[in-house]
C-alpha cells in the first residue's frame, strides 16, 4: 500500500474536524440524559441516519453494483455496530461520562491486536501503547471501583464496546475501499437499527410511547454525533492523513467529559485525570502506527 503524502490541513478542514469533534463529543452525555431503552433509543439514531444518507447512497447507484461480498461485509460491521452501541449506551449510563468514553476510545489497541493475528508486523511504538493504555485503564476502573460496583461494571462494559468497535472498523474497512462512504453508511446504519429492532421485539419495550424530551435527545444524536460528526471526518478522510483525522477524534473524551460536567454535574474524580491521559495517548500512539496497515480508521459514537 503506498502512504499517503502528508500535506498541510486546510483551513475549511479544520473547521470540519473541529465540528466533527464537538459533534461525537455530545454523544455521551446525551446518551447519559436519556432514559429511552438502549436498544430502542440506538434503533432511532440509526434508523434516522440511515434515512438521511439513503437518497444519496440511492442517487449513486452503487448499491445495485454492490457484490455479495461487499455485502456481507457491511451486514457483519452493521451487526457489530448495535452491538458496539448497545455496550456504550450502557456504559453512559453505570459509569461517567469521562470514564466511559476514555475506555471505549481503545478501539485502536483492538484493531492493533487483530492485524498483529493476521500476521501483521506491529511496530514497538504500539506495544509501547498498548501499556501505557493498560495502566491508565488499571488507574480508571480502581479508582470506579472504589467508588462503586455500578461505575466498574460500566467500565467493563465501556472496555467490550471498544473491542467491538475495533471489529466494527475492521469488517467495515473491508468495504470501503471499492464503495463510497455514503452507500456504505446507509446499509450499515439500516443493518444496525434491524440488529437493535430483533432485540426489541422480544423484549416487548415500547418504540414510540417516550417523552417528548426522549425525542429531542435522538434527534441531538442524529443531529450531533451522526451528521455533524462522522459526516465531517468521513469528509476530511479523503484529503486528510487517516493518522491525523484518528488522532483528532481523541479530542472527543475532553470534550464528552467537559458537556457532562455542565449538563450533568459529572465532574471525575481528580485521581482518573491521569487514567485518562495515560490511555487517551497510549491509544492514540497505537493509532498513529496502525491506521495505515487498517487503510481508514473510522469513531462509532
């Protein structure tokens, strides 16, 4: 594969990065607002993105083209997609806002892990990484656990969600080399609200008897983390270093963290400061060094 040539960001680019960041940055603390059933409230999200990127996936054309392979790809990252949701909608809801999306953000190490079982070589800086991120997860989740049984299991919850974000990423990254960004999202969104709906029906949970506050909240999610997040950085990501655009989306943990102390009165405690600093540049070291061999690094929230 040959690396992209580095070349200087534009300005109309960081201003998309910038809205990206602050856009994924609201998806937890709305999550944490909300008392909508998680499945319900990720069937919305999805259901209503999908919708939204559909006329122009259909204007493409590509999905008539799309191989039975291509297919099966965005099926399997919309499956893992729910489920990555449904760990990190759960998690905004047991643990902080801070702790929660610090933890999912280690979706890099994942997917490090996975190239490196294929066979991949892995550079030492990841490894390097992978520990300095272990020690801050270890400095988060005794700090939670001291605390409460409740902010461990959303740690541990918030630790699954990155593992199937990083498979969510992996199986999409299959796909989108040969079809635009926008026919991808459209089935994958579509596939991940279908996932969320079969978990719904059995539970006999409501689809539509919520609060007009409810509401509001999934609209600030398609709104906010949906379309003015991944839409900007997947905009960014053909003209930007996919390195650069993985490096930036870290900035989402701050700024989640920042939305929960003014909307939430969640202000950490001082002791999970360093956890998080740990883990936020361990996880972007590994994912300064693996974006390339992945081809396109992708954030769920």
């Amino acid at each position: 594969m040959t690396e992209r040539k580095s070349s200087p960001i534009s300005g109309a680019d960081l201003l998309r990065l910038a809205i990206g960041v602050v856009g994924i940055g609201t998806s937890g603390p709305l999550i944490a607002l909300g008392t909508m059933a998680v499945p319900v409230a990720i069937f919305w999200r999805n259901l209503g993105g999908s919708l939204i990127t559909l006329p122009f996936a259909i204007a493409k054309g590509e999905w008539k083209r799309l191989t039975s392979k291509e297919w099966g790809w965005s099926v399997l990252a919309g499956v893992f997609l729910a489920l990555h949701f449904i760990c990190f909608f759960y998690s905004m809801r047991l643990t902080s806002v801070a702790s929660g999306t610090a933890l999912t953000a280690m979706q890099p190490i994942f997917v490090a892990l996975w190239l490196r079982m294929k066979g991949r070589q892995v550079d030492y800086r990841v490894w390097l990484g992978m520990a300095l991120s272990m020690i801050g997860v270890l400095i988060i989740t005794g700090i939670d656990w001291s605390l409460s049984s409740r902010s461990l299991t959303g740690d541990l919850i918030a630790l699954l969600g990155g593992a199937l974000s990083g498979a969510y990423v992996t199986a999409g990254s299959h796909v989108q080399k040969s079809i635009s960004t926008t026919t991808y999202t459209a089935v994958c969104y579509l596939i991940c609200a279908l996932t969320c709906l079969l978990v719904i029906i059995p539970s006999g949970e409501s689809l539509i008897r919520y609060p007009r506050f409810e509401w509001l909240l999934i609209l600030g999610l398609i709104l906010g983390a949906q379309l003015l997040g991944h839409s900007m950085f997947n905009q960014v990501l053909a003209r930007v270093n996919p390195a650069v655009v993985s490096l930036i989306v870290f900035f989402e943990v701050p700024v989640g963290a920042l939305l929960a102390v003014w909307w939430l009165g969640q202000v950490p405690p001082a002791g999970i400061i360093p956890g998080i600093a740990l883990l936020i540049f361990g996880s972007g070291l590994v994912a300064s060094r693996t974006s390339q061999l992945q081809g396109e690094s992708n954030n769920a929230h």
